[in-house]
C-alpha cells in the first residue's frame, strides 16, 4: 500500500478584503485609516521597517475585482477588468499592525492635498478616496502572509551597521516613524524628514542616540530643503534651490530603487567610486553608516549622487527609493 502526502504551498502573499474601522486627519498632509477583517489574522507581523503592503480601491465604476485568497486568482480577475474600470492600485507602508485576541487591525497613513484650484475629480484615486474615507468602505489588500517566507515588502536592511542616515519627504514619512519605532535602541543617526507645512510635523518614537531635523517646505520647490540640509550635514557645498526641475514627459516610468540587492537601471552593485568632493573637516564619519532615502525621485537622486558620487560611500550601504515623482501620475 503506498501512502501519498500532500504538500501545501505557501501563499506568495495575503489577498484580504477589509473594512475601514477607524479615519483620523492627523495632520493637512495626512489621514490615518485602521482597516479590519478577519482575513487580517494571516498578515504577517515579523517584518516591520519599511514594510510596504497595497491597498486596492473601488475603481471608476466603485467596482473592486473578484475576490480571491490566492494571489494569482485575484490578480488575474484584477488584470481582467476592463482597463477603464480597473481598480487603482497604490503602495502604502504599513505603519502598525494592532492585535487583540483573533481581532486584527492594519494602519495606514495616507498623504493627502485639498483640492485648491482644481475639482475634486482632478486628484489621484488614493488621495480622493482617504479624503472621503468613511467606516464601512470596503478595499482589498495584498501584503505580507504570515505563512510566506518569500514577501519582497521590506528595504531597511542596515546588517551590522549602527549608524543611521534616514532621509525622507511626507510620503516616506509612515515609514521612517516605522523604522524609528523597530530599532533598537542600540542605533546612532541622524533623520531628516521635509513636510509641507509645520502642522505636518508629528510626534515620532524617540531614541536618543538618534536626532530627528524636520524641515518645513512651505514655499520651496519639493525637496530642495531636504537636500540642502542634508547636504550641510555631510559637509558638501549647497546647491541652488531656485534652479527649476526639467521637465519630465507624462509616460515616462517614475521608478528610481537601488538596494544592496537590486538595481532598478540594472547596474552592477558592487562597485564603489571614488570621491569627486573634498573631505570637508566638520564631515561626520560615515564608515559604520547605513543611508535609507526615500520619497520623490528627483531628491532621492540628488541625495545618492551626494553620498556615492560625491562622497564615495559603498553603494551595499545605501538603500534609494524613488516612491513618486513630480509631475507624472503615478501607475498600478
């Protein structure tokens, strides 16, 4: 008699269906939506960091596609809507996961920008929907399975190092206050994060080996603020902030990601350049660093041609992440 066992394969990832529970306006910039459901007791909550998980939303028609727990059912319904009716897609960090017996919340914090000047119609689908967000509204999620060892979610991989550069605008915020809240207590650094206004600036975890600089943009063209601050902290000579960005064609692809693992252009990892800037005397020592930037893609270029062109920093120590970028809508 032969006796046959079935094996199961993990779920790539976690397909949940889940209500709002909870709409907070933390800030003009920000809202923070809790989403409930039991399919949320799978989600994993090993990872932490910079976890990012999407959130799918009713598309035109207020539509959601046919719901699956397998990822590759669901994301074939997804991809068989019509593409005028497709649900937006959008990627989101997930900034804390409450449990309570079997009951399991996911938070999300959502940038957000009031109409001024246009119709409501003319904001992207994520920003419309966490303006009108109500308990009850129903999305679907794709994340990280507690079952799934092969979630590709996570950047913040620091290894050895203990010291921390962590740069960001309002749309990396949710994950540098994650990142703040998950190391430990160990870590040196330095966190420089530019917001909109001087309501966006919120209360994060605090460490105190680790100083946070907050940077009010007002004014200023995205991101120049950041840069610049960042630029007088390693010690490197400023650059213009008047000087406009080019302009970008509306089709062109907004990714801009390099870790020590992968390069969006495909480029080779593991060299190192020399430095093309002179060591100023008042640099900080960056051999035990580790730099997290992320937020929109010109600043994030900005910022890793500082530290790897400039400054000659092993490209394994610096993570990039272009999450947007001015001017081009974002895509599913």
């Amino acid at each position: 008699m032969t006796t046959q066992t079935q094996t199961t394969t993990a779920p790539s990832a976690l397909v949940a269906e889940v209500r709002v529970e909870a709409v907070e306006r933390l800030s003009p910039a920000f809202v923070r939506v809790t989403f409930g459901g039991a399919a949320l007791r799978d989600l994993s909550t090993a990872d932490g960091f910079d976890t990012r998980f999407k959130v799918v939303f009713p598309g035109p028609t207020g539509l959601l596609p046919r719901h699956s727990a397998v990822p590759e059912e669901w994301q074939a319904a997804w991809l068989g809507m019509p593409a005028e009716e497709r649900s937006p897609m959008r990627t989101y960090t997930i900034r804390e996961i409450r449990t309570s017996g079997d009951t399991v919340q996911l938070v999300a914090d959502f940038v957000v920008h009031e109409p001024v000047g246009k119709a409501v119609d003319d904001l992207g689908p994520a920003c419309r929907w966490a303006l009108a967000a109500r308990p009850g509204d129903v999305v679907h999620v794709v994340g990280p399975h507690r079952l799934s060892p092969i979630y590709g979610g996570t950047e913040f991989e620091p290894g050895e190092l203990r010291d921390l550069l962590v740069i960001g605008d309002e749309t990396a915020l949710p994950a540098v206050a994650r990142i703040l809240a998950d190391v430990d207590p160990g870590f040196t650094g330095h966190v420089f994060v530019e917001v909109p206004t001087s309501d966006d600036i919120v209360d994060l975890p605090r460490h105190h080996l680790i100083d946070v600089s907050w940077l009010v943009r007002g004014s200023a063209p995205q991101g120049r603020r950041l840069v610049a601050a960042v630029r007088g902290h390693l010690g490197l000579p400023q650059t213009d902030l008047d000087t406009p960005l080019p302009e970008v064609p509306s089709d062109l692809d907004v990714e801009v990601w390099e870790t020590p693992r992968y390069s969006s252009a495909g480029e080779d990892l593991t060299t190192t350049s020399a430095p093309t800037a002179p060591a100023a005397p008042a640099a900080p020592d960056l051999a035990d660093t580790y730099a997290w930037i992320a937020g929109e893609s010109w600043l994030v270029k900005a910022l890793r041609r500082a530290l790897v062109t400039e400054l000659g920093v092993e490209r394994s120590r610096v993570a990039f992440m272009g999450y947007w970028r001015e001017g081009v809508a974002m895509r599913s």
